[in-house]
C-alpha cells in the first residue's frame, strides 16, 4: 500500500476544497507528514536472522540448533531472553562471550517457571472460587451476585453482571446448558453453577465489591490473611500473573504493574519486606507460597521452585527480585505453616 498516497488522497482536504492553493495543500502535507514515523522493517528468513545475530557479536556454535529453536520460537520472542547479553541497547551489539545458548536456557527456565507458577496458581484459583460461592451463598443465599442490595459500587456491580452475562451465553458447560433447558428464573443459574465458570479477573471483581465485610474478612482469615484487603491486593496480583501465564508471556525479569501488599502482619512464616522490590516477581512468588501453606500445597511448590533455580546455573536470582539470602527466610526455611 501506498501511504503517501492514501494520504493525499484522503486525509488533505482544504475547507474551499474547490479553490484550495496547491502550494498550500502540499506544505500541509509536509508538515503532517514530518511527524509520522513509518515502520519500514522488513520480515527475515531464519538464516537471515542467524546472520544478523552473529553480526552483531552473538556466539552462535551450532547453526542447525539455532534454525530449528528459530522455526519453533520466534525470532521476536527470543530477543527478550538475549537483552541481557547486549551491550548496547540501541546497535543491540552483545557483550563478549555471549551465546545463543544460554539465551536457550534462560528461555527453558522461563518456560518451566511459568508451568510451576500456573499450576500454582490453578490450586489458589480454584480454592477461592470454592470459599467465595460457599461462604457468600451461605451468608446470602445462592443468588447474592446479582443482588445490588449487596454491591458497594453499583456502576461496578453492572460491569461485573455484564461480564457474567456474556460469559454465561458463550458457554459450552453442559451443567448450564441443562440448567437453562430446565430453569427460566431467575435469570442466571445458582452462584455454585454460574462462578464456576466466570473468569479469574471477575470473580475477584465481585469479591471487591462484596459490601459484606465479615464473610470477605472470614474468607480472608482461611488463607491466613488478617483482612480482605490483603486478600484483595494479592488476587488483584495473582490476576495479572495468571494472564501473563496463559498467554505465555516471559515472566523471570518481567515488572509486574500490580504490586502485593506485603506490609501487612502476617500470622505465618514470611519474609524481611525491607528486602523486597514488590513490582519484582519474587514478592508475588513469595505471596503464593504462603498462600500456598495455607491450603497444604506450599511445601510441593517450595521444594520444585529451589529444584528449579539450582538447575539453571545460567539464571541470575537477582533478576526476579531474589535477595541473595532468600533461603534463608522463614516462609523458605518452614515446610509447614502454623496456623
């Protein structure tokens, strides 16, 4: 396509577009168009993208292994693993001794990390889904989601029934598709039917706008936490990761924008906040851990992510937000938690 062009033609008009001066007309265009910045990269075969990493300083030993990681991975998602090898960020020249291997097993660790994570995540998932549904339909009876006598924020409770509405009518479950063949009202089907299918992200979403603060607080109180405010940060936080998961984002160097709220006193084994860089990996990491304990599931995690680290002698802790002592800490040292 011609953009030059295709701006000429349809974004210059002139008001008096029939007596309009052309001299006019074209410095117009110049003007706007000095402030474009046209993406002119080209596409490159994966020779070509071994070439242009050598050039640049990347020690590369076996080419065929290269072309066959470059035809399963590609070259855009492996230059995230090989930033730390640059020397410099705008040539993107590579310190000396870099290899196209190492970039390789920084981007297996990635790989297995974020296995670890997502699994961890789907036992935490899944016990919160468990307690939410029964401690507020005990409280408030099976249709409490959609009752605005219960929501703080009524523009928020819309959003939320939104969000359930367009879940339930794409759903394939055949628990709802048997619910609605058998039930007309009310409109939805019972919180235990319904919740088990909404996302993460709006499950939480109902939970924050819950304006029954004992059963949040009691909900909080069976993960150990001494509020729902804390609870509410870490799902806030866990939400975020489990996306970075399921679209397999890199995760070991990522900045996490939702930060946990790790200041709080914490009845169970944890760790030195003064140490922690919270929108780094490792004050998540850690929250799921302790999460983790309280359900009897933080020893397995624990014991597979040190398994983890020690195996990648290629990986620098420090990267995730690790203090050099992290081991050391009681929520690392303790397999089990007092509760």
């Amino acid at each position: 396509m011609n953009y030059y062009s295709y701006f000429c033609n349809n974004r210059i008009r002139h008001a008096s577009h029939k007596n309009s001066e052309p001299g006019r007309v074209f410095l117009l265009y110049l003007l706007v168009m000095s402030t474009f910045r046209i993406y002119t990269k080209q596409a490159l075969s994966i020779p070509n993208q071994i070439a242009l990493l050598k050039n640049r300083g990347l020690q590369i030993d076996d080419e065929s292994l290269a072309s066959k990681f470059l035809s399963e991975v590609s070259y855009f998602r492996l230059v995230q693993y090989l930033r730390p090898m640059e020397a410099d960020k705008t040539t993107h020249k590579f310190k000396p001794n870099s290899r196209f291997e190492d970039a390789i097993a920084l981007y297996e660790f990635d790989n297995e990390l974020r296995n670890l994570i997502f699994r961890a995540i789907q036992k935490l998932e899944i016990a919160l889904r468990t307690k939410i549904i029964h401690e507020f339909s005990i409280a408030h009876g099976p249709f409490w989601f959609f009752d605005t006598n219960l929501a703080d924020d009524e523009h928020k409770f819309i959003e939320n029934m939104n969000a359930i509405d367009c879940e339930i009518l794409r759903s394939k479950d055949e628990f709802i598709k048997e619910h609605k063949k058998n039930y007309t009202k009310p409109s939805f089907p019972p919180a235990w039917k319904t919740l088990e299918i909404v996302s993460l992200g709006t499950l939480s979403k109902l939970y924050y706008n819950f304006n029954d603060k004992k059963s949040k607080k009691n909900i909080a109180r069976q993960f150990n936490l001494p509020q729902q405010e804390v609870l509410e940060s870490w799902m806030r936080s866990l939400t975020v990761l489990r996306n970075c998961c399921a679209h397999h984002s890199r995760l070991w160097n990522r900045y996490l924008t939702n930060a946990p709220q790790i200041k709080a006193s914490l009845r169970g084994a944890w760790i030195d906040i003064n140490k922690i860089e919270t929108n780094k990996l490792y004050a998540i990491i850690c929250c799921i851990a302790y999460w983790l304990d309280a359900i009897d599931y933080g020893s397995e995690f624990k014991r597979k992510l040190k398994i983890l680290i020690s195996s990648y002698t290629q990986v620098n802790p420090k990267a995730m937000g690790f203090p050099s002592d992290w081991m050391k800490e009681p929520l690392w040292k303790q397999t089990t938690m007092s509760k």
